[in-house]
C-alpha cells in the first residue's frame, strides 16, 4: 500500500470506488474483495477509495480497523488506498484512534445530513487530521455544505488534502460553485466525484485534476483510456469511449448506483460480492437479467481492451 501521495497521484489514475465484498454473516470477505481489487490493478487504476459503494457508513466500528488491514494486505505496493471516515462525529472520533495506528496518508469525510454548522465541521476535520496523523479529503454533495473561505484555510494548514465535487448540475460547464472553488484552492487538488459521464465536462472545462467512479471496477482498462484521453484533450475520443458504459450507467440511475453496482459485479463474473451491508439490499431482482447484460458486455469490452 502507497503511504507517501502528492498532488500527482489524483492525476495518474482514476479513482476507483469499489463495493465491498461481504460474506453471509456481514463480514468482509477477503476472497470477493481480493479478487475484485486484482481485477481493477490489472487493468491499470492504482487507486481506490472505499465509501459510498463499499457502504461505509454502515461499517461497524468495532469491525473498521480490521477490515481496512485486510484490504491494505490485500493491495499491490504501489497503489494508494483510501478509506473514509464518518459521517458523524462519533464515528470519526473512533476511526481517528483507530487509523493513528496505521499508514493510510489520506481519508475521506462522507457527507454528513445531521445537526452541524461550517464552523464545527472544520473544526471536526482539524481534530481528526490531529488525531489521526491522516490528511482529510472533503466530498461536497450539495450547495452550501462548507464554506469556500474555510475550504481554503483548511488546505492552507495542512488539514485538507483534496476534494471530492459531486454537486449535480443540468450544465457542468456552468457552474459558479466551482468556479468558486477553483478560484481558491487551484484545480489540481479537486477530482470530478461521481463516475465518468460528468468527469467528461468536468475535466474538458474545468480541467479539474480526476475522477472518481463505480463502472471502473468492471473496466479499468477502459476507464483509465478514457482519463488519459481527457488528459490529452482528445474529447471525441473520450465521448465515444464513454459509451462503452453508458447501458450500465442508465442501469445504476434506473435501480440505485450502490446496489447496481455491488449486484454488476457478482454477475459479471469477476467477484462474488455477497449481501449487502445494512441498511441496503442488492439490486431489485426485476433488473438483474439487464445488469448480467450490461456488465459481462462491459467486461467482455474490456478483456478486448487489455488484449488490444
């Protein structure tokens, strides 16, 4: 596992969000989850970060360090793995404690919906940097979460390593919020957050520094062509590439992301995820006979992509 990151390693990569593999009785299983991140190295994606996907949430923090020890064991030496925190306070406090202990360099705050001001969350993600020896990468969801003045004072003494953008706009390429953001802390510690149709736009006119995404579990390969195209600027060669998604993608908004994508990898073949943890339930069965399709085409597309 990757301790030591720059600025560079959002850009080298794209970051993949896996889900977590989970045996019968709820526990992480080291088999599903060992062989889904073999699958995602292979095809070239040297980051993941487990949140929304993996559910983590819903990880029990008595079972947290754990958990992430079996992941870190299970990664390549190169690889940077970053796990997250929250999304209340009492959870952060926890896996502060717990993640002092070890040599994760980075972890997410997942949004968090409950009783809170600006003041008190900055102040919340100083402690846990303190605490936890581990710089914080903020994901904002929605208008007005933090403050871009504080956003800033976080990166400026040292608390605040990146972040996440995933605030839904009818027009990524008119977005004043970002533009707002970019204005203060520069485009290369904020990544495009959720998944590679808005990383498109979001890289094309925003020039933001990567992207975050769930179909890359399945086509690493393929999505890695598609960042280094945007990279290169080459956008017509990005939007066909991203058609290649694009029937799973129309599943995940049709029946959930989360519990698409957690019930895609199972029945494309790569992984055994297993049940999902509290509080969700796999995909509506009504849909799977479309997921099977639409994720053994993608991965099919994908082998195709490793051979060529």
């Amino acid at each position: 596992m990757k301790t030591q990151i720059s600025l560079d390693d959002l850009a080298r990569s794209v970051i993949a969000v896996p889900p977590l593999a989970a045996t019968a009785d709820l526990q992480a299983d080291a088999q599903g989850n060992g062989a889904l991140i073999r699958h995602i190295e292979a095809g070239g994606v040297s980051t993941l970060l487990y949140g929304g996907n993996a559910n983590v949430q819903n990880w029990p923090v008595s079972r947290y360090g754990e958990w992430l020890d079996l992941l870190a064991g299970q990664v390549a030496a190169d690889t940077w793995l970053i796990p997250s925190v929250g999304p209340d306070g009492g959870k952060v406090a926890d896996q502060a404690a717990l993640l002092a202990t070890r040599n994760y360099p980075a972890a997410m705050f997942l949004p968090f919906a409950g009783p809170r001001t600006e003041e008190g969350l900055a102040r919340g993600i100083r402690d846990f940097v303190q605490k936890s020896g581990t710089q914080a990468i903020l994901y904002i969801k929605t208008d007005g979460y933090l403050a871009t003045g504080m956003i800033e004072a976080l990166v400026a003494d040292g608390s605040l390593f990146s972040v996440k953008y995933a605030i839904p706009r009818t027009d990524a390429a008119n977005d004043p919020v970002l533009d707002e953001l970019i204005a203060a802390i520069g485009t290369e510690r904020i990544v495009s957050g959720f998944g590679e149709p808005p990383a498109l736009p979001h890289l094309q006119h925003k020039a933001l520094a990567g992207f975050t995404a769930g179909c890359v579990c399945i086509a690493p390969a393929i999505s890695q062509s598609f960042l280094l195209a945007l990279k290169a600027g080459d956008f017509d060669h990005a939007e066909r590439i991203l058609q290649t998604f694009a029937p799973l993608e129309m599943l995940r908004d049709k029946g959930d992301p989360i519990r698409v994508l957690h019930t895609a990898v199972t029945l494309s073949g790569i992984a055994d995820m297993g049940p999902a943890l509290p509080f969700l339930t796999a995909a509506d069965e009504a849909l799977h006979s479309q997921i099977e399709t639409a994720a053994r085409d993608l991965l099919r597309a994908e082998m195709a992509a490793r051979r060529n």
